[in-house]
C-alpha cells in the first residue's frame, strides 16, 4: 500500500520524465526534422500562458480577502515574515555564488538560441513598465506577470476591508481560485506531450550538447540543495538554540523529512510538521501559524530552483547572470516565487512565466525552466517542507527569548 502511494504521488512527475525522455530520444534519431511536432509544445505552451493569468489573480486575491483580521499576532507575523524572506534570500543568495563558482554556460558552446531585442530604457522606465501598465487589459498579459500579482494583492487587500459587504465578492475569489486550480490540473495532463515534444524540438535542432547544461544544472542543485539541508539548517538550529537545539531539529525532522520526500507535497507534510515542531519545543500558538502558512510562503527548495533556473535560461540565451541589476532582479524574483507557487498545483510554473516577463525573454524560454524544475522537485520539496519546522525555532527563539527551550519538555 506504502508503494503504491509513493508511485501515486510521484505518479505526475514520471509521466513528465517519460514525455521527455521520449522527446529526447526522437530528437536524437530524427534530428532537424523533428520541427515539425514542435506546434504540440506550442499548444501546450499557449493554453498554459492563458490559464495562469485569472489563476494568479484568483490565487493571491482570495488569500490576501481571507486573513483572519481578529488574531492579535502582530508581532509573532513580522517575525515570521523577516525569518521566511532572510532565509529565502540566503538561499538564493548561495546559490548565485555556486553558479558563479560552476558556471553552467561552459557547457553550451556557441550555440546560445535567439532572444527578442532589448530596448535601451532608463532605471524609472524598466521600473514603470514591470510594477504597472497603462490600460486594464494589458494586465491579461503574461508579459505583465509582476503587475498582475500587485494588481491581485491590492484587489485582495480590498476584499478584506470591506468586511461583510464584500462577502460576495470573496466567495466569488476563493470559487474561481479552486477552478482554476482544476484548469491547471487538466492543462498539465498534456504535460508529457507538451515537454515531450519541446524538448525533441530542442535536442533535434540545437544538438545533444543541451544535454551537459541540464546534467550540469542538476548536479549544482542538488550539491546546493544537500549542502543547504545539512549546513545551513543545521546553522540555524544552533542560532535558535544552541547545540541542544541541533540535537533535538534532528532529531525530529526524521518524519517529515521520510514524509516530504513521499508524498513529494509541502502541503501534505503539515501533519508531520506540525507533531515534528512541538516536540522541537515550539510553542503551539507558534507552530500553528507558521507551519500552514510556511507551507504556501516559506520555499528555501524553489528559492535554489528559481536561481538554478535563471542561470539554465541565461546560458541558453548567451546572457550572463552577473550585473547588478540582473542579480537585484532575480533575487527579486525568487522571492515572488516562494510566495505565488505556495498552494498553486505546478505553482513553481508560476515563477517561469514571471522570470520571462521580467528578462523580456521569448516563450521558447519555458520548456528549459520547466524541466529543471521537474528533475529537483523531490529536493526541492524536502527543503521547502522541512525548512519550515526550523523556521519554527528560530521564530519561537525571537519570540520567546533565547531561553525559549528551557520551559519545554523536549525528551519525547
């Protein structure tokens, strides 16, 4: 029974990695000429780029129009919030120092493929044209993502404050959220094909060298994403409580780390989160608030994943992944991403689509981002799930004090 859940759960992302895995076979055998299928990815693409936009709207609205605004836990939320976003940037942060340390470009040759033309625009022009646009239905666009989701966020923020007037209008935002989860839940059962058929276009046309820059890219996240688990987390289990508290993390991270990894769901592992957090010895007024909401917000998996993926796309489209703004930009990103994927069924798709508006890069730059985050979703989930219960610690050590473990019973 324990076999046949695993299978179930991970039963989408097999079929993704048998669609590309065919594709690259076709590729390989029939070559150039393979191009021809390449209208099965467009499809794909197409219906993909146009049910994200009402799924973004929908998805952050309606969580924003449900806050509970009777919970006095001001400050227990600004901590929360600071540790999600410092931890998230310093994953992202790790990250882009590796990828400077293994460039991934080393791997592609000369073979960049073509991106749209830049426009030279000023600092206040890029910043005006990435936050808003000028008519309501230019917000329908994918090439707006960001100003879509600030859009989304004012319209939720609005809902909320208008108290019992505006309960219609929030059960409208929370039934079009669960439909258009549906939508992408259909959408992605043509995933195999889609991928499959991009990715025979890709290794057919651009040569098996493709290949290197995604063996490439796995072997830097997953390198990444182990040293994180084991350092950084165990890092902050010692700023939480010292070498007692690393002791008792590990110890009891075992369970929901086996559950992350099963279920390959941040959202299924709240369970084992939530017993794994109290018996750290967090607080219970602590534990319930950031565990469920850690699940949706807090992503130090996707945080590595979104800056691997920026660096795949870069290398692919002979860009460098070195200016300052470029950097400001993707980190800026990652923390969106950890954020909007939260819930979202393939949420991390979310991500992709905001990183090509930002960078202006054509849609031929999805199928690459969307592989890799295929191939480290396992990591990516132990890393988003588990992090949450050390979350939890360094919460609950800037709540409560630093003496915070010593009123707790930690021998269970």
């Amino acid at each position: 029974m324990e076999k046949n859940n695993i299978l179930k759960n991970y039963s989408g992302l097999l079929w993704l990695l048998a669609g590309i895995t065919v594709g690259s076979i076709v590729g390989l055998i029939f070559g150039k000429s393979v191009e021809s299928i390449k209208p099965l990815g467009d499809i794909f693409l197409n219906l993909l780029f146009t049910a994200v936009i009402p799924l973004v709207f929908f998805a952050v609205s309606s969580a924003i129009a449900n806050i509970d605004r009777t919970k006095k836990l001001g400050r227990l939320l600004t901590i929360m919030v600071l540790v999600f976003l410092s931890t998230i940037l310093i994953s992202a942060v790790l990250t882009l120092v590796a990828t400077w340390i293994f460039p991934i470009h080393q791997q592609l040759g000369n073979t960049p493929l073509p991106t749209e033309p830049e426009k030279i625009q000023s600092f206040g022009e890029q910043m005006t044209q990435l936050l808003t646009v000028g008519e309501f239905f230019e917000i329908g666009s994918r090439k707006n993502m960001l100003a879509l989701i600030i859009f989304s966020v004012l319209v939720g923020f609005s809902t909320l404050y208008s108290g019992k007037e505006g309960d219609g209008f929030k059960n409208f935002l929370v039934s079009g959220n669960e439909v258009m989860k549906k939508l992408i839940i259909l959408i992605m059962k043509l995933g195999p094909i889609g991928l499959g058929a991009y990715f025979a276009y890709q290794v057919g046309v651009f040569g098996p060298q493709l290949f290197g820059t995604y063996a490439k890219a796995l072997g830097l996240y997953y390198g990444v994403g182990a040293f994180y688990f084991i350092v950084f987390f165990t890092l902050y289990a010692f700023v939480a409580g010292g070498f007692k508290a690393i002791k008792v993390f590990w110890k009891n991270n075992i369970v929901p780390s086996l559950t992350s990894i099963g279920t390959c769901s941040s959202i299924a592992t709240i369970p084992a989160n939530l017993d794994g957090a109290r018996k750290m010895g967090v607080p219970d007024y602590i534990t319930n608030v950031t565990i469920p909401l850690g699940s949706t917000l807090h992503k130090d998996g996707s945080s590595i994943s979104s800056i691997v993926k920026i660096a795949v796309v870069f290398a692919i489209f002979g860009k460098d992944l070195v200016h300052v703004d470029t950097i400001i930009l993707a980190l800026g990103i990652t923390v969106l991403v950890s954020i909007v994927e939260g819930g979202i069924p393939n949420g991390g798709y979310i991500g992709e689509l905001l990183m090509i508006s930002a960078y202006q890069l054509p849609p031929e730059a999805l199928p690459p981002a969307m592989i890799i985050g295929t191939l480290v979703d396992p990591m990516a989930t132990l890393l988003n799930a588990t992090g949450d219960n050390v979350a939890a610690m360094l919460i609950a050590r800037f709540t409560e004090g630093k003496n915070w473990m010593e009123n707790k019973d930690l021998s269970s």
